[in-house]
C-alpha cells in the first residue's frame, strides 16, 4: 500500500464508461515516483484504501483483461 505522499501526485483516470455505471467505478492512475507503479481506488471513495501495483502486475491484468479472462457472468 502506498504512504499519502506517494499519491499526491497520482494523475487519476477513470473509463469513458463508468458513466453507466451509477458510479461505481475504479480509478487508477501511475505514481508520479518512475517507478511505473499503479494505484488503483474506487471513485466514489476517493480517501478510501488505495491499492498499489508494481507494472507487471498491472500489466499481467490489463492483457488479461483484454484477453477476456474476466468477463464474469453477471448473477
């Protein structure tokens, strides 16, 4: 988990399609540190818990992400 200084500077960035999603959403957005770590919050509780990642953590999610590995059926 990152210290508040390291977040300071976290330029956030939230998908073009959380607009249909009432709002619940993530957040994520590299440390400003070049480390090349990601942190990660939820938008609707902005100083609530922060999760940091190192790049190929983030990485390994975004591909699979774009690979479909989880595109879990709604129940």
């Amino acid at each position: 988990m990152a210290i508040p200084e390291e977040l300071a500077g976290v330029a956030w960035h939230i998908s073009a399609r959380s607009a249909n999603s009432n709002g619940q959403c993530v957040e994520a957005g590299p440390l400003a540190d070049g480390s090349g770590r990601v942190a990660v919050r939820h938008s609707r509780r902005p100083d609530a818990e922060v999760i940091v990642y190192t790049r190929a953590e983030w990485e390994a999610f975004v591909g699979g992400v774009k690979d479909g590995e989880f595109d879990f059926p709604a129940t």
